[in-house]
C-alpha cells in the first residue's frame, strides 16, 4: 500500500514540474544577491567581534 498525503492520492500520482519549468525572475535573484551579501557583512562583523572578544576572554588559571 502506498503512502498518501492525499486521500486517494499517491505520492506517485504527485505532479512534479520539470526543471525547464521553473522559471526564477531578474528580481527573485536580486533578492538572493541582496540577502547572501546580508549574510557577509554578518559573518563579517562576526568575526571582528570574536577577535575583539578574545582579549576580554581569559582563560581560566
């Protein structure tokens, strides 16, 4: 018996678009442009402060 998420309907009966369907947008890329240099300027600004942490960090003795 086949696993349904649909009554009656199995997930071998799910239509699945091809990937020549799936279209992305000029602006749907801007979007991932705009958040993945998001991301750098966190992991960035990240990585000054781990530094600076370091020197009010002390080990204990």
């Amino acid at each position: 018996m086949a696993t349904t998420f649909t009554p009656g309907l199995t997930v071998h009966q799910i239509p699945i678009p091809a990937v020549s369907d799936i279209t992305t947008s000029e602006s749907d890329m801007a979007t991932v442009d705009t958040a993945l240099s998001g991301i750098e300027e966190v992991q960035e600004k990240e990585s000054v402060l781990m530094e600076k942490s370091k020197s009010f960090v002390k080990p204990f003795e």
